[in-house]
C-alpha cells in the first residue's frame, strides 16, 4: 500500500493488533522512505447482496424487510423475537457463506421457509401459503401432508 504522504509504495508494519470484536484489525504503518506514520484497518468485505425479483426488479436485500415476513407469519405462536432475529441471522449467514451478490426472491423464500419449518409449523405453513400463493385448497394441503410425514 502506498504511503499517503509522499507515495512510496513500501511500508514496514510497526503495529499490528485485533480490535475488541476481533472482526477488524488495526495496523500502523511507516513509510520506509518519509517516515510518515499512518493506519490501516483490514475487515471483512460484506457488499451488498441484491434481491432479483420476480419481474427482474433489483432491490438492495433488506434485513428488516425478511425479519418483518417472518414477524408476521409467527404472530400468535410461541416463537420469540430472539429465536426469530437467530432466523433472519442464518440466513444472512447463508447468503454471505454463499458469496453470491445477487439472489432470486424465490431462493431467499426458500431460505426463510427451512428456518421457519424448523422453528414452528404454523409460522410455516402461514407463510409458505403466502409465499406459494396457493390458489387450490389442495395445495395448501399437500404442504401440510408434507411437514406431517417428515416427523
Ligand atoms: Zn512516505
């Protein structure tokens, strides 16, 4: 990295430390030719992952948007805030693990479906019925045949 003062491009690492979220490091640097001192920091890189809906419309993903939708298909049922914020945590994580930038809105249903389906079954058949937008009654309960006979 080349010195800011004076443009040289080799520096020597005088400090070299994690910070207290041990998610970023700090490092003081001198330039080997001005002896400028300056600092840089080295984290991890989360760009923005986008959401390509159905139409080919991209929106920047949205944490509140999928923690929302998930609010609402467990009202009335014992799931809590924590474990549904861990919901929406997982799939963050999942996306990020995925390195993708770019996400279909059907993928990230899918994603909120498996942590729902795991949290609790009313929650998931709500929202997979949303989700699915099921027309036929049928539909509807095929969906509950199949959640009945992964048990
Ligand atoms: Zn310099």
């Amino acid at each position: 990295m080349k010195c800011p003062f004076c443009g040289f491009g080799e520096t020597r690492v005088l400090d070299s430390r994690v910070d207290s979220s041990g998610f970023t490091v700090r490092r003081r640097r001198e330039c080997l030719k001005c002896k400028g001192r300056f600092t840089t920091y080295e984290r991890y890189e989360f760009g923005p992952i986008f959401v390509v809906k159905k139409d080919g419309r991209r929106e920047k993903f949205n944490r509140e948007k999928i923690l929302n939708g998930i609010m609402k298909a467990c009202e009335k049922t014992p799931v809590t805030l924590d474990e549904m914020e861990k919901a929406v945590d997982n799939i963050v994580d999942t996306l990020q693990k995925s390195g993708n930038l770019e996400i279909s809105s059907v993928e990230i249903g899918k994603l909120v479906m498996d942590q729902l389906k795991r949290l609790n079954e009313v929650a998931y058949v709500r929202f997979a019925s949303v989700y699915k937008d099921f027309r036929e009654i049928d539909q509807f309960l095929e969906v509950v045949k199949e959640l009945k006979s992964n048990k």
